[in-house]
C-alpha cells in the first residue's frame, strides 16, 4: 500500500514541485520498449531534427559550429548524418560554457563532474534533461521489478550526493524510503555499520559502484554475515567497470541479479541491462556512436570510443559529445525482445586500458586476471608508468611465495616484452574523489609517452 502512495502520488508531487516532466518522459519511454527498430529509428531521427533545429536556433556555440562546418539543420535528417558535425570534447563544454547555453533558456542548473580525472568539468542541466534522466532510471527499474517506493539502500561517493543531506532532503529520502550511505573511506568498522543496515532495513534494491558493493560483499564473508536470505529483489551498479568476478561474487552473496548500467552525470544514462542480460542502449533517449581513432564508425566486436547524444539536451546541448570511454557493440539481438540496441560490453575510460611496447591496445581484464587468480590478494589496483612498466598495490597477502614473478612473467607474455614490476603493500586502498575506485589506471598521457620505454 505504501509503495502504491509513493509511486502514484508523493514522487508525482516531488516531481511536479521541482518543474520536472518526469512521468510524461516515462510513459513516452516505456511505450518505445514496444516499438521496433524502424520505429525507434524514425522517433529518433524526429527528436534529432528538433534539438539540432532548436541548437541552430537558440544556441550560439552550435550555431557557429554548424556554420564552419558548412552544415544546415535540414541536412541532419537521422544518425548517420551527424558524422557531418565536429566532436565536443570536455575542452570545447569548459571554454564555451556560456555560448552553450539556449537564449530562451529558463534556469538552468550548474553540475560537476570530472573527480577521477583531477580536471572538473562544469556544465549546465535544464529540467527537461534533469527529468528525463530520472525517467530512464525509474524506465530501467521496472525492467526489474522495483520502482521508487521499493526500499533502496544506496552507497554512492559523488560529493553532490555526499555533502547535500539538508533536512528537506532527509525527510524526502524517508518518505520515499531511500536511504544514503557514503562510498567513501569504506575501512573494516564503516563496512561493518553499513552490513548492520542492510540487515535491519528490509531492503528491496541496492544501489551503488561495483566496487564498493563487491567490497561490502568480501567484508561480509569475512565476517561470515548470511545475507542470502534478506529479500533483496537486485543490486543495481554504475559508475564504474563492472567485472565478471565481482558480478559472481555479488550474486553469490546476496542471491539476487546484478544489473549493469552505464551512464555519467555528463553524458546521461546511456545503456542498461535486462533481466536477459541485454546491456540495451536507451537509444530513444541518446544516440550512441563508436568511433575509432581516426572519427570513423566501429563494427560490432570491436572497440571504439564512446559519442553521445543527449536528444533531452536542448537548452544547453550536448551534441556529438566525445566522452573519452570505450565500449564495443554487439552483433546480437537480445531474447527480451526490445528492439534497443546491444553493447557487448563498457571498457571504461580510454586510460583503463594497457599499451603493449609494440603499440597493441589490451583489455584491462587480461591484466587484472593472473592478479585475481593469486590466493590472498583482495584488492588491487595497477598503474602503467610507461610502456615497459607498471607499479601494482596491493591489499592483503599472496598465499604463494612466487606470486611476484608469476604476475610478472604472465605479463611480459602478454606484452611481449620485458617489464619492470613494482609492488606496493596497503592496509587500503584510496577511492577517487568521486568515490569510485579504477583497477587499472594508464599514465602513458601522450604520444611523447609512447616513445619513453623506461621507467
């Protein structure tokens, strides 16, 4: 009864309140679930035609653009026509932050991201894409099961969410029964106190990073907590590389699924897992595009970096916005049936990947896996100085005595090449800024770093 009042009439209140389109967004979202793929095209190509009118417009920094490139907005029917448009970069939204905005715009909100670079990056939100991201979050939720209502334990670490718990919020997150817990500074005695709350709160859904749920899970067993039994219908993550080991893990302990999804505050929610392990981009929403180094599209199966464009965007657009993420398409179609398009998988950021000496780009799960396969190591994270060397720290204790040498020789197999390998023991390892925590972190910045083999 309770989850029936929060649904239909107090999140509709909360939403209405702050000028937020949100239902409206989600009934149009919900019925494109149904529709099929030449559908979705054609309701995509109409949204795209009216922000890339709207941005020529009403948006200075657009209208500039477009003109340079000698581009018309009737010439930008559909998709495939936006390669006809410059990429923006994170540069291009930093220096022209006030000619990206509409002016017929109302409000517009003031947003941050950019923890885990060390560079913030601020950037403007109307209502209209502020709600309609919370729509594809409540969209994606009922793909599950649960909706706003469904008691919601979250572990989150942006420091919007971690500094802003005033009274109105507080009382808000009770009355739609969410509660907050930092990702933050997850030691022994915080994980302890937040496995006493999931115990005790009947909780329906988690919420948070990867790596900050698959620390609580480690923790738990540590401490031979039984956590099968607590209800939990499914443990959302985001923010982060999801990897299969900490997806095991999770399920194992917590016996309910784990659904995947990708998104930035920068970029939207972009793409999100089914219940038939569909990562579906949300593509009525965002037009997705992979691109290689040289601008031009990847085919399924191979890798490229991740365009986006928020079709929810206009009154500060983000057209064509390169993300500095990589992912790889899927050449299948996935059983539910929905006709959104499939990613095989996220790689996370351009610099989460590795650099073999002789100039081959490697997955970071090739290096995180002869690290996972050593007993008594249960957290990690590495970093590439240059192309010949890496500098690993490490949590907890190899269980074997050549656990060095065998990481070593497994990667210099893998690189082709001789390496130097440092190893770093911690009682912890630091989180980002943002809350987020990387496995593999690549410092090989330039060109000019790939010609510099030494440590």
């Amino acid at each position: 009864m309770y989850r029936w009042l929060v649904w239909n009439i107090l999140f509709r209140l909360h939403e209405r309140a702050k000028g937020h389109d949100t239902f409206r967004f989600l009934r149009e979202m919900e019925a494109a679930d149904s529709f099929s793929e030449s559908e979705l095209a054609k309701l995509q190509a109409r949204k795209l035609q009216e922000l890339i009118e709207y941005a020529y417009a009403h948006v200075p920094y657009f209208q500039q653009r477009m003109r340079e490139a000698d581009v018309q907005p009737s010439e930008i029917r559909d998709a495939k026509d936006l390669s006809r448009l410059p990429l923006m970069r994170k540069a291009d939204v930093r220096q022209n932050r006030a000619s990206l905005r509409s002016d017929i715009a109302g409000k517009l909100a003031s947003f941050t991201t950019g923890g885990s670079t060390g560079e913030p990056l601020i950037f403007d939100l109307a209502k209209r894409r502020v709600a309609s991201r919370v729509a594809c979050r409540m969209r994606t939720s009922r793909w599950w099961g649960v909706m706003v209502g469904d008691p919601e334990l979250a572990i989150w670490g942006s420091p919007v969410e971690a500094t802003r718990q005033d009274s109105i919020r507080h009382v808000r997150d009770i009355l739609l029964r969410s509660r907050f817990l930092s990702a933050f500074e997850l030691n022994a005695p915080t994980m302890s106190r937040y496995l006493d709350v999931l115990e005790r709160g009947n909780y329906r859904q988690l919420f948070g990073y990867p790596s900050a749920i698959y620390l609580l899970c480690l923790h738990a067993r540590k401490e031979g907590r039984k956590l099968r039994g607590l209800g939990l219908k499914v443990v959302f993550v985001t923010g982060e590389v999801l990897f299969p080991y900490q997806r095991e893990l999770i399920i194992d302990t917590l016996n309910c699924p784990v659904a995947n999804g990708y998104g930035a505050r920068d970029s939207a929610l972009i793409a999100h897992e089914c219940p038939q392990g569909g990562l579906h981009v949300l593509s009525d929403a965002v037009i997705l595009e992979l691109i290689d180094a040289q601008g031009r599209p990847v085919a399924p199966g191979e890798p490229g970096e991740i365009v986006i464009t928020d079709l929810y965007s206009h009154e500060a657009p983000f057209i064509r916005y390169a993300t500095g993420d990589v992912a790889v398409w899927a050449a299948r179609r996935c059983p539910c049936g929905r006709a959104l398009p499939l990613l095989e998988r996220v790689e996370g950021r351009s610099n989460d990947s590795i650099v073999a000496p002789d100039g081959r780009i490697i997955n970071s799960l090739a290096v995180i896996y002869p690290l996972r396969e050593i007993e008594g190591i249960e957290q990690f994270r590495v970093c590439q100085k240059a192309l010949d060397c890496f500098h690993v720290q490490v949590v907890g204790r190899p269980a074997v005595a050549d656990a060095e040498n065998r990481i070593r020789r497994n990667w210099e197999q893998l690189l082709r090449a001789p390496l130097q390998v440092t190893f770093e023991y911690l009682s912890e390892l630091p989180v980002e800024r943002s809350g987020k925590f990387r496995h593999v972190v690549s410092e090989l910045a330039s060109a000019t770093d790939l010609l510099q083999p030494r440590c």
